[in-house]
C-alpha cells in the first residue's frame, strides 16, 4: 500500500469515526450547557417548593401545554443523563396526581431512555465489539438470550443507574422493541411511588419538610418490587433447567 493510500484510508477512517460520534459529541456538548448555565439548578426541591404556586396556576390554565412541555423537557434530562429527573416525577404528582403523572413520566422516560440508547448504539456498539473480543460477544450472547428478563429486574430495582441501564443494553445488542417494553414495565412500580410521593407535597410544604426518597428502600415498597425482579427471572431459570437434560 503507498502513502497516498494510507493517507487516503487514514482520512476515511476518520471520517467513519466522526460520521459515528458526532450523535455522542452533541450530547456531550448539551450536558456540558446545561452545567455551564446552571440549568440543572431547576431540577431541584427548592425551586419547586419556591415556585409550586405560580407552577400549579399555570398548569391549571394550560393543562395540554403543560402535559406536553413535561414530557418534552422529561425526555431531554433522561437522554441528557443529568441528575435530577426525580424532582420532575415529584412536580408531576403535584401538580396533575398520582395517576395522570404515572402515566406521563412512563412515556417521557421511556422516550428519553430510547432516544440515548440509539445513541450510544450508533456510536459506541461497534467499538465495544472489537474491544472486548470473544468474551463480549459471549456476554452479549447470554445477556440478549434473556433480554427482557434482565432489563425488567435493572429497572424494577432501584439500585443501578437509570442512565447506565440505558447504556449497557445498547452495547450488549439488545433489540429496541425489547429495550422499549423491558424500560416502560420496568419503570412503573418505581415511578407510582415517587409521583405518590410528589402527590403528597402539599402536606411536605405547609410542615416546611423534605419528601422522603429513602421510602422507596422500605421493606414495604422494596419487598414487593424485588419480589416482581424475582418473578422476572422465572423465564431465565425456566430456560437454563430446560437446557440441562438436553445437555445431558
């Protein structure tokens, strides 16, 4: 191969590189604002408990937009992975209830959750693949095999990051309609709980308290949401105990 073709390959490679990120790069740049301008500063208790009055007038003058501009700005702060979506779920019970906020922050989350994984598939999945060789291929193999199973139980318990569960299946090959329907039942007991909780805020405001995120580990509330991750595995064990006799 000459110069000239080396050079020539060079330039395609980065072109195929950069044709790649730049979905990446444009995240990136849009946290990096969002921090700049103290932007997150909003996702707060305190700029809810300080505005809830104005925020609730509003809502009751302008339920459409209002149901609308949430789930756009919800989407935007999950594929952004910035910290804070959690007061967004508590504005939403407050303001429109229990139920219609359930209903709202499932498909906002969900939308946004979808919007970073395409990302990050199309960016980051073919560079995981040559960098982890057979044996991500391997864990790629058995984590797809049981997709949805494994996706319910990331999201059901509320121990790992939404944000890194919006990553990881992305790498391992994870159908979309799986990622979709493993992300939007997954996340329902949880987001019940906080926009409950965000429905109670009236009473927190008028006590001059904090809502209690820490409910979501009580025994009450984590039993019956590890037990559904139980339930979710059953498919999983179902399937490895089918496997053994065939292996034997």
């Amino acid at each position: 191969m000459t110069a000239t073709e080396n050079i020539e390959t060079g330039e395609t490679s980065t072109k195929a590189l950069w044709k790649r990120l730049w979905p990446l790069v444009l995240v990136g740049l849009a946290v990096a604002g969002v921090f700049v301008f103290d932007l997150h500063t909003y996702l707060s208790f305190e700029m809810l408990k300080n505005n809830r009055q104005t925020a609730m007038d509003w809502y009751q003058q302008n339920r459409l937009l209002a149901a609308l501009s949430f789930v756009g700005v919800y989407a935007l702060v999950v594929a952004l992975s910035v910290p804070g979506a959690v007061w967004l779920s508590l504005a939403a019970g407050f303001l429109m209830g229990t139920l219609w906020a359930t209903v709202l922050v499932v498909f906002a989350a969900t939308l946004g959750a979808l919007g970073i994984f395409l990302i990050a598939r199309y960016a980051l999945a073919d560079f995981f693949h040559e960098k982890a060789g057979a044996a991500g291929r391997k864990m790629e193999d058995g984590f797809r095999e049981n997709a949805l199973s494994y996706l319910l139980v990331l999201r059901l318990v509320p121990l790992f990051p939404f944000w890194l569960v919006n990553l990881v299946p992305a790498l391992l090959g994870v159908p979309v309609r799986t990622f979709v329907v493993g992300t939007f039942f997954g996340i329902i007991p949880g987001t019940t709980v906080f926009c409950s909780i965000g429905n109670g805020l009236g009473a927190v405001f008028d006590q001059g308290g904090m809502p209690d995120l820490n409910i979501v580990f009580k025994p009450e509330i984590f039993g019956p949401l590890l037990a559904l991750a139980v339930l979710s595995l059953i498919p999983v064990v179902y399937k490895k105990m089918k496997k053994k006799p065939d292996d034997e």
